[in-house]
C-alpha cells in the first residue's frame, strides 16, 4: 500500500492517503515516510503490515490501556513512549482514564482496526499493553515472565523457557510463548483476573524462586546485573502496577523490523527459531505463523492462582 495504491481506498496528490476499516475511513499521512531506513521500509510498510495482521492482532489489545512507541521521523529520529491520549485524536477512539501517583493518566486503547491503523499513521511502531484491563485495572489476567540472555547466547533463552514452563505445567498453569522481536522471549499466563496485582507480582517472584534454586548456575533472580554472572535472569518487574509488556504482532524500532511473535511450544525446538526471527522484511511469513494460530493449544479462559499457589508453596 502506497500514496498511489491502497486496497480499499483512495489517494491524492498531497502525499496523503485513505484506507477504509470497518465502517470508517482512516486517512494516512506521508505514507511515502521512510521509517526503517537500512531496509527502505515505509510508513506505508508499517500500515499496510498491521492491516494485514489487524485480525490477530486487536483481540489482543482490545480493553487494555497502551503505552505507544512512536518514531515519527523513523529509526535515528527523536523516539518516545506516549501514555496520555492527545486532545486531537478522534473521540470515536477508546480512552482509559486510570490512576498514578498524584493523579491519573488517559490512556489509548484500541478497540478496533480502524484505531490500529490511525495509531499506525502516527507512527506508532510498537505498542505496549497493560496486563491488565481497563475496567479492572488493578487486577491482572496476564502474568508475564520476560526472559532475556545475558549476552547473544539465545541457547540459553530456549533452555530457560523450557525450564520454566515445565513447572508451570507442575503448577497447572498452561502457558503461551513469544518472541520479544528485541533479544529474548515473554512466558505468558492467562488469569481469571481475580487475584490483585500485588499477590500476582508475588507469586511470579515466588516462581522464579524456585526456578533459580533449581537450577542455580543457570538462572537468577538478582536484580544487579554484576550479581548474575553469565546466569540469565528471570525478569518478573512488568507484573508491577502500571507496568506494560510488548504487545504481540507489534513491531519493534530495529533494524530489519523485527515482529514480537506468538509461538507454540514445538516451535521452541526449531533450529533457526531467534528471537528476531520474524519481521516486516518477510510480512507472508509473519502472516503464515498468524494464520497457523501457535497459542490455540493454550486454554483461552485464565487460570486461578488459588491451587497454584498451594502447589508452588508445597515445591517450597
């Protein structure tokens, strides 16, 4: 899709185009815009991508409050993370007025494709949901282990994530993995949304625990990286209130345009499996992994911590 040439739309000579979405026209703007720019990749790339993974992608954001990535003038221009909405984006885009220290913050939430794309045109490259939702803000129904190498060594990733998803099956907590598209791999959980953020960040710290301890000289739980060594730690922060983890589908702001991808646990085995694996440079095989849908052998109704805590204090 380009100023010239979009699937659904139409173009002028002001370096603007419109895509239809639903029962909306999103209006694009220099989508000639070169936003990757060791790869010639565009704005119009960067569109056309997430409406081609729109369907995939928007039930997984869909009532979760967002912190946007932008890169309005591309990789090498200014960068920022924006969580309030602006005054002049559209009102028929979903708001979530939540709490912080000392007031409250209006987060975006997108509802919908034709949010995706808007989102998109403002250069958003990445987005980052809540763990949890907007109605319910202080109760999660994602838990998320984010695992990162101490240093290239993506081996040791894959070990960790099967380390760790085995005692999460001991736990009877089915288990969905992804790539970051960055360096390393997210564990995510369904919840039932029950137990407060505070007794889920405490029982992530519990299970990595127990992981560290079994495995001590490969795995920590020390929050100073000169106390890890060569071990890779077990990042449990993005389960503290008002924190974010990488949406999947999104892109990520490096070079080759790297996707956070959905995988099943099979393809954790696979021998070219890294964790940039998948990108913007290669949009059919993104789609491909999309339309194999790797997380439906993972339960989509969110587990209780309940048992599981009674399981995970008994392995204590």
């Amino acid at each position: 899709m380009n100023a010239t040439d979009t699937d659904t739309g139409s173009a002028t000579d002001t370096g603007t185009a419109s895509v239809r979405a639903g029962r909306r026209t999103v209006r694009l703007h220099r989508p000639e815009k070169v936003l990757f720019p060791d790869d010639g990749l565009t704005k119009a790339d960067v569109l056309d991508y997430y409406r081609r993974v729109a369907a995939s992608m928007v039930p997984q954001l869909r009532g979760r409050p967002l912190m946007l990535e932008r890169l309005p003038e591309g990789l090498g221009g200014p960068q920022f993370m924006q969580k309030d909405t602006p005054d002049h984006y559209p009102d028929w885009i979903r708001r979530a007025e939540v709490a912080k220290e000392g007031g409250t913050v209006t987060h975006t939430v997108c509802e919908d494709k034709a949010t995706l794309l808007f989102l998109a045109d403002q250069a958003c490259l990445t987005f980052h949901r809540w763990l949890s939702r907007a109605d319910r803000p202080l109760h999660p129904d994602r838990l998320v282990f984010d695992l990162d190498p101490p240093g290239p060594d993506f081996a040791a990733v894959r070990d960790a994530a099967r380390r760790l998803c085995a005692l999460l099956d001991e736990l009877g907590l089915p288990a969905a993995l992804m790539t970051t598209g960055s360096k390393g791999l997210h564990v995510v959980v369904a919840l039932d949304g029950k137990s407060d953020v505070d007794t889920v960040r405490s029982f992530a710290q519990d299970v990595t625990q127990v992981l560290a301890e079994r495995h001590p000289d490969r795995l920590t739980t020390a929050v100073r990286k000169k106390s890890r060594g060569d071990r890779l730690y077990l990042d449990v922060q993005r389960n503290a209130y008002a924190q974010t983890a990488v949406a999947p589908w999104s892109l990520r702001p490096k070079p080759g345009a790297p996707v956070a991808t959905p995988l099943s646990r099979g393809q954790l085995d696979e021998p070219g499996l890294t964790p940039q694996h998948w990108s913007l440079r290669d949009v059919a095989g993104v789609l491909e992994q999309a339309a194999a849908r790797p997380w439906s052998g993972v339960p989509a109704r969110g587990r209780s911590l309940r048992t599981a805590r009674r399981r995970l204090d008994a392995l204590r």
